[in-house]
C-alpha cells in the first residue's frame, strides 16, 4: 500500500483538486447532495444536520457555505423537510462578529 502524503507539497496538489469550486458550486453541489440523501432519511425517521463550518472564513482558499443565517437560510429552504436541520455550534458561530 502506499502513504498519505502529508508534506506540505502534498497538502499543495490536494488543495489544487479544488481550484474551480467556488462557493456557489460548493453550495449547489450540497443541496444537490441533500435532494438526494434527504428522501431516504425522510422514509427511516432520520434527521440530518450539518454542523457550520468550522472556521466560519475561508482557509487556505477553500469556501464556506455554513457560516451565516443567510448560509443556513439557502440550505434549509432548497431542501424544505424536517429531515434537513442544522448544527447550532456556539465555537463556529460565534467566531464570526456578524453571528
């Protein structure tokens, strides 16, 4: 078998895996994500939850898409079931003075 690479050159060419997902995409690729799992979750009595990001800012160029209200607001409305619920994190919301 082989190893992670974890230098920070490996770290580089995973991150670079990403360069054309923006927030938008990201965020549509969830919701489109959730359409499909929602259903299921429905039919056995789950309840999902994402937890918001964490940290609720950009990191080493990666979007956020759980970070405010308004993120919340999108993601619950595109996916309107009880099946579809959020994390309340105090550390990731409140990190941001706009929360």
């Amino acid at each position: 078998g082989s190893t992670e690479d974890t230098s920070l050159d490996g770290l580089t060419a995973q991150l670079s895996n990403y360069d054309r997902i923006d927030a938008t995409t990201l965020r549509r690729h969830f919701v489109d994500f959730l359409a499909e799992v929602v259903p299921t979750a429905e039919r056995l009595g789950l309840r999902l939850c994402c937890h918001p990001d964490d940290p609720p800012f950009p990191l080493l160029g990666l979007p956020r898409i759980m970070s405010t209200e308004a993120d919340y607001s999108y993601v619950l409305d595109a996916v309107d079931s009880p099946a579809n619920g959020a994390t309340l994190c105090t550390g990731s919301l409140g990190a941001r003075p706009d929360n």
